[in-house]
C-alpha cells in the first residue's frame, strides 16, 4: 500500500509524460530491476486468451489486471507497470497516425488490434493522473451461435426479420456485441442478403457465406456513423448493422433505413426495454417526440436487453434477457406516453409472443441449476418480488404431485360416466349429480394451475407462463 500510495503521489508532481518514470527509478533506488523485466504485451494478451479472460486492464503503478468471469484478477509473476510500459504498449499497438493524432489532441482513443495466431482485441487508451491507462477487449475468433450462447429461440426468429429495426441494450460488458455476431452469423448462413456493418471500431470479422457483409470501420473506412448512414441507403442494403446508436441524428437515419424497408440492428446502453424506448425518445427535441413514439412504433420489432450472471460453478457466466416483441398493444403502449411504463406488464404477460423479462428467465436459469439463489437475487430487477416468485414456484412444486393425483383421479370416471346411466340411477344419488359436474372443476382448475407449474420445470423461453 505504501509504495502505490508513494507512486501515485511521485506521478502526480511530474510535469511530462516521462519525468513521473525517472521519479519512481529514482524513488525506488540505483539497483532497479525494471530495466530487465519490462513489460510483455504478447505475454498478457496470451494469457487472457489462455484464461478466457474478457478483458486486459493496464494502470500504472498497478499489476497487470484480467477480468474473468467478472471479476478482475492479476497476472501471476509480473510487476507493477510503469509509465513508460503502458506508453510503449501503446506505441506498440498503435500504427494510424491519424488515430495517434486523435490520441495526442482529445488524450483518448478508440481502435482494434490484432495479434496472429492469438486474436483480435477492442482498445480503448486513456490519459488518467498524467499516464497512460489501456483497457483491452477480447474478441473471440469463433462465432458462437444462438443456441451455443444459450440465448431464447426468439432471438433467432427476430434475426429472420425482413423489415424493421431490432435493439441489443445493456450495460457495458453484457454480451451485446457477442449476440449481435451470432444473429449477423445466423442471418448469413441462413439467407442470402447484403449486409453493411458500421461500427467503431469493427470487433467481429465475418465472412461471406450466403450473404456478402461489408464491414465499415469509423475512422478507417468512414469519416463517422453520421456520414456513413448518410451513404449506406444508396449501397443497396438489406440489412444494416450500426455499432451504437449515439445521437439523434443517427437515431433519425436509423428509424428511417427501417421505414423503407430495411432491417436495422443497432445497441443502446439501457438496462431494460421500457428505458430503451424512453431513452430513443429522448434524443428528440419535445416538439418532435410525439412523431418519434409514430416512428419507433411503426418500425420496432424487438429489443433484447442482456445481463451476464456467474455461473453456479463459477466457470462462466450465463446470459439473462429481458425481451420485447412488437405486438398490437405494444404499439399503442408506445404511441401513449400515459401508457409506455406499462410495458414491464405488457412483456410478463407475452410469453406466447416470446416475451419474458428479466426475473422470469433469471428464474428459469435458478430451477435449472445454472445459477445460485445469491447471484439471482444481487442481479434481478425487483429482488423482494423475485423471491416471491421463487418461494411461489417452490410451494408449487411441493404440491405439485398432489395435484396432479386430484386432477388425474376424476378423469377415468369422467369417460364412462357417459356410458354407464344405469350406474348413475344406483342407490347412491349423490355420486351421479357430482361426477359430471367434477370434470368441469378439475377443468377450471387446470387453468391457473399451469400459471405456476410450468415454472417449477424451467420450460424453454416463450414457454414461461
């Protein structure tokens, strides 16, 4: 603690970029072991990989941090990092002088990189307390499917979409950009389309399979998302992939492409549906708003809303979505701004449609086993109505047997009592009158029954209630 407290204050005082370097030399005596064990980027980038690692974060005066399964560990046997370790990894990775233009004017930037045979990496540097800080993305090679992500099966009927727009929301590092390549990859596969993908930077590659994907890079291909929507129309697009929806002009052009007749997928960093529609709304000057509700009515046709759960084994984390399909209520629910917050009921009520919110699929992952009841409740939406709902399902469960017995038990009478009358004018009366008007109550029953009971069995999305 002392020598992070003593680094960090010996940074501050230096007035360039190397001076705070020469400092902390200094501070830590003439024997200094630094000049023989500098950093190694390749080292970290392979062990992240080898990890499975999400992300590489390096600060100085800290050890080389990786974030696994959400949680952020340091690199065994490496040193604390100096100034002039994270300049050099930035050097390193950085060859576009426009990008190290960018970097030294705004002392922040955005670019991917690339190691052979290793993979590709997000990057994002950044000036903090006068040194250089990095943060690097992982981004797996391989595509995983939907089915292989373990996402709901509406995800992959939304990708099928002809027309329209679809939102990916979440915070940051909930796995939109991983579900939005296994709907691109699936849509490739499956038809044969132009796709035009604009992002900053490109994460994903994808290669032509049955469709042609064209993927345009902010900075490199494109001057920014604003000029490129303003070109990709006349491009001949069938479907249009747009990194992230930043502002109202991009929104504009976004829900526009979808009013032609084009399919547009695109993030937002909200947490659930209802937000991301209020949030889209808001880019818009209130004069304009009630025409954006017209817009994002007439175009929606899903929004998928993500949020990553550690595993029960903590070997992993498990995706939770939260997941609004456009339906006729929906779209009076978004045209009526009295009537928008509704739209948490609206999606709990939509399991035919493919509906389901967050608490009900948290809920389907607990009875599965894929999560702890720890871990459901830190992350549900509602905690104290999500423990209802389990303790619900559980009291449920217990009974369940009993009332499968009650409800099979009048069945086999409810068949021949139409056969035998003469049974029925036997010396105990009372029986007749009850056994037909039986069958009707454990009919009524069955109703609400199945409210609950498809719960306890952790059925597949669309099947929650």
């Amino acid at each position: 603690m002392l020598l992070e407290r003593e680094a960090n204050t010996i940074t501050e005082v230096g007035a360039g970029p190397l001076l705070p370097s020469l400092r902390l030399k200094g501070w830590r005596g003439v024997a200094d072991p630094h000049q023989n064990m500098a950093f190694d980027l390749d080292h970290a980038l392979r062990y992240l990989i080898a990890a499975e690692g999400s992300d590489l974060h390096l600060k100085v005066p800290s050890y080389p941090l990786i974030r696994l399964h959400g949680h952020l560990e340091p690199i065994p046997d490496t040193e604390r990092l100096y100034p002039e370790d994270t300049e050099r990894a930035l050097a390193e990775m950085l060859n576009d002088n426009d990008k190290v233009d960018e970097f030294a004017s705004e002392n922040e930037v955005d670019f991917s990189y690339a190691v052979e045979g290793l993979g590709r990496f997000r990057v994002n540097a950044f000036r903090q307390r006068g040194s250089v800080s990095i943060v690097m993305r992982a981004i797996p090679v391989v595509i995983k499917s939907v089915d292989e992500l373990g996402l709901p099966e509406i995800v992959t009927q939304l990708a099928l979409e002809e027309r329209g727009i679809i939102l990916l929301t979440g915070t940051t590092g909930s796995g939109k950009s991983t579900t939005l390549a296994a709907m691109l990859d699936h849509m490739n596969r499956s038809m044969h389309k132009h796709i035009v993908t604009i992002e900053d930077p490109i994460e994903f590659l994808h290669r032509d399979r049955n469709s042609i994907i064209n993927q345009r890079e902010v900075g490199a291909d494109t001057a920014s998302f604003k000029r490129a929507l303003r070109r990709v129309l006349r491009q001949d697009p069938d479907t249009i992939l747009i990194g992230e929806m930043r502002d109202e002009e991009t929104v504009h052009t976004a829900l526009s492409a979808a009013e032609t007749g084009h399919l547009v997928l695109s993030t937002l960093h909200t947490v659930d549906a209802s937000e991301t529609i209020n949030r889209i709304i808001d880019f818009f000057p209130p004069h304009q708003q009630q025409q954006a509700r017209a817009m994002i009515a007439g175009t929606l046709k899903g929004i998928v809303s993500q949020r990553l759960v550690p595993t029960a084994d903590g070997a992993g984390r498990v995706a939770c979505c939260e997941i609004l399909v456009m339906t006729g209520r929906v779209h009076d629910m978004i045209l009526d701004p009295k009537l928008t917050g509704q739209l948490p009921e609206v999606i709990s009520e939509g399991a035919y449609y493919g509906m389901q919110t967050f608490d009900q699929h948290l809920l389907q992952h607990l009875h599965s086993g894929r999560v702890t009841m720890d871990d459901a409740m830190r992350v549900a939406s509602k905690p104290h109505d999500f423990k209802l709902m389990v303790l619900a399902a559980s009291k449920s469960k217990d009974a369940g047997p009993e009332a499968e017995t009650t409800t099979t038990a009048p069945a086999p009478p409810s068949q021949p009592s139409a056969a035998p009358p003469a049974h029925d004018s036997a010396p105990p009366a009372p029986p007749a009158p009850l056994a037909p008007s039986a069958p009707p109550m454990t009919v009524d029953i069955a109703e609400p029954e199945p409210m609950t009971s498809p719960q306890t069995s952790a059925p597949p999305p669309g099947v929650t209630y």
